[in-house]
C-alpha cells in the first residue's frame, strides 16, 4: 500500500441516516457527520421511504459541507468520493449516489460505488487498527442478518442470512407489540434491563438442514402469542420480562451461529457490526463466548454500529487501493448482493 494519505469523502443514505464523513487510509475518521431522521418517522411507527428520500434530499449538501469544514478539507483537497449505492431503499440511495457522482464529475475524481453491508463489516477497521482479513463477521441491522467469512478485503463468503425477518426488526415488531415504539432495539434493551430473561421461555429459533441461517419470524409470533394469550385470559404480561426473554432468544441464536463457525473455520477472530451490534447483552454473551474459545472479539463503538458513512470511507478505501472505480452510470441497487459488482 502507498505512503500517500487517501482521503476518501464518503456518503451513506441507505435508510433514515443521512451521513458523509472524510477517512484517511480507510481507518482514520476525520470526520463523521450523521444526521438522523429517526424522530421523524417515529410518528409513523417505521421508516416511510418518500419522507426519507425527501429529507435526504434537503440535507445533504449541508451534511457534505459539515464533513469537509470539520475535517478541515474542500472538494479540492480529497481523493476520491464514496458512495453506498445498495442495498436500502431506492429513493432514498439515489440521493446520495446523485450527489457523490456530481462531485466527482465536478470536481474529476474518481467515484467508488460502497455495498452498505460491507461499510458495516468495514466499521470494525476504524477503532482496531490490527484488524485485517481474514475473519468471521455477523452483520445484524434492522436489514440485514448476515453470518460472513471475510476472507480478504472486498472478498466475502455469506455462510447464513436470515429467511425471514432480521434481528433488529424482530425487535422493532416486538417493542411495538409491547408498546415501547419506534426503533424498537434499544428500548427493548433498556426494559429488559428490570426483567428476568429466563421467565418465559421464547424458541430459539432453527432451520432445518442450513444451519447458518437465522429465522426470527417464529419467534416474533411466539411473543405475539404469549401477548394475545394472556390478554384473553384477562391477565396482565410482564413488561420487562417479555423484552428479556425475547432479548435472550434473538442473543443465544446468534452467539449458537457465530460459535458453529468459529469451530467449522478455525477463525481466531470474531467480529459483530450493524445497529444491533451496540446491544450490550448481545455483546458481553458475544465476548464471554468468544474467550472461552480463546478467540479475538472485535466490535465498533455505537456511533459506528448504527449507518454512518465512515464505515462507507473505510470499505471504500480498500476498494479504490483495489483499484475498483465507478462510471457515471453508477445506480442505485435496492437488493445488491454482496460481492456482486
Ligand atoms: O444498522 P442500522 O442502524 O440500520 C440498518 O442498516 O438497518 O440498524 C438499525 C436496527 C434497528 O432495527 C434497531 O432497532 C436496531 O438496529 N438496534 C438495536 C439496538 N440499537 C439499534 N437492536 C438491539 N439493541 C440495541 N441496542
Ligand atoms: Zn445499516
């Protein structure tokens, strides 16, 4: 790799963040500006995607200028611009692909196209300066669940996924059906802080003969289910007891996944990325498990587990090194797969 500083403008608006951040060599953040449209769609119950697009729109260009003043660049001081242009909702992707290709087309720089999953994966570079391929990575957002060999930079094997809801929107659909709103993760987390997360015994869920894949919609129905059966038998639930058995179910299933790997791949490190991934329990059952194998446990700071667009500049940084450039016909690909191109 060079010597020279490759300082990378990068652009997230997948989903209800919108965010652009400057990284130096892909680990260095300069800066790393997030702004959130999360009180917004609460109203809503969820993320409404012509209310996410519309305000993407309205704020980028401030978010861009915010990243560069802090950063102490201009347009004319970087390298090269990165953008995630799949997976997430396609109005709200199209934004930030419009405003990264006009930049680069602006100003001549080259453009790198960003794969959101692999940001997140990418976020566990900026904080663990040791960290390099290959490792095992479990990827859980509100999208996403994703058990991931990565066996090089911008080289990965997808070993599981989910088959039906992801981690954090089992969660989501639960705090709503507990009454605790929207984004449902960290509400849960901090009610199932007063419960007991052996109290009610919630099925960790399986698939039959894939056993890296996740299911969560059976769970999500068993909650459901426990809900509608005590209100029919005119009792009261338990709040908090519910948030921490269910908490427990989604955490055992994942550790069960990541450990399987672990033991079928020999990885001696051990990576967690995606909004769920600042989940304390998840991380401390994560931690505890991995050392008792004797295995290196990596996880980024909550600023970084959530969409954010340095984990974009750090996944970009490898691509550009890879040589990997962008046309001006980059789109936006609401289902991109990963390691497509
Ligand atoms: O990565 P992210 O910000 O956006 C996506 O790419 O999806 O993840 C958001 C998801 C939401 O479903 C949210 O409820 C969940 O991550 N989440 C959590 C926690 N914080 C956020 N889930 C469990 N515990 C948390 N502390
Ligand atoms: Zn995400």
């Amino acid at each position: 790799m060079s010597d020279k500083e490759i300082k990378i403008l990068a652009i997230e608006s997948s989903c209800d963040e919108t965010a652009a951040a400057i990284v130096v060599n892909g680990r260095e953040v300069r800066s790393n500006i997030i702004s959130t449209q999360i009180p917004l769609h609460t109203l809503y119950g969820g993320v409404v995607p012509e209310i996410a697009s519309r305000k993407h729109t309205e704020r980028i260009n401030q978010v861009v200028t915010a990243a560069l003043e802090e950063a102490g660049e201009t347009l004319d001081s970087i390298d090269a611009v990165a953008v995630t242009y799949g997976p997430g909702l396609v109005g709200a992707l199209l934004v930030g692909v419009a405003e990264a290709k006009a930049i680069a087309f602006a100003k001549k720089l080259p453009l790198v196209g960003v794969h959101h999953i692999e940001g997140h994966i990418s976020a566990n570079y900026i904080e663990n300066p040791e960290l390099e391929p290959p490792f095992l990575c479990l990827v859980v957002s509100g999208g996403h669940t994703h058990l991931v060999r990565v066996k090089d930079y911008g080289d990965y094997e997808i070993l599981g996924r989910t088959v039906d809801d992801a981690a954090g929107e089992a969660f989501d659909k639960v705090a709503r059906a507990i009454g605790l709103g929207y984004p449902g993760g960290p509400k849960i987390e901090q009610k199932a802080l007063e419960g007991d997360a052996n109290a009610i015994p919630f099925p960790k869920a399986k698939v039959a003969d894939h056993p890296y894949d996740f299911s969560f919609s059976g769970l999500k129905s068993a909650v459901l289910n426990y809900i509608n059966g005590a209100k029919m038998k005119g009792e009261s639930v338990n709040e908090a007891d519910i948030a921490a058995s269910f908490q427990k179910a989604v955490v055992d299933a994942l550790v069960d996944h990541a450990m399987l790997a672990i033991d079928e791949f020999g990885s001696d490190k051990f990576a967690i990325a995606g909004g769920v991934a600042s989940n304390g329990a998840f991380r401390e059952a994560m931690r505890k498990a991995c050392e008792k194998k004797g295995v290196k446990f990596y996880h980024p700071s909550p600023i970084l587990c959530t969409d954010n667009a340095a984990m974009i500049g750090a996944a970009a940084y490898y691509d550009y090194m890879g040589g990997k450039r962008d046309g001006w016909d980059l789109n936006a690909v609401p289902n991109l797969k990963l390691g497509e191109r």
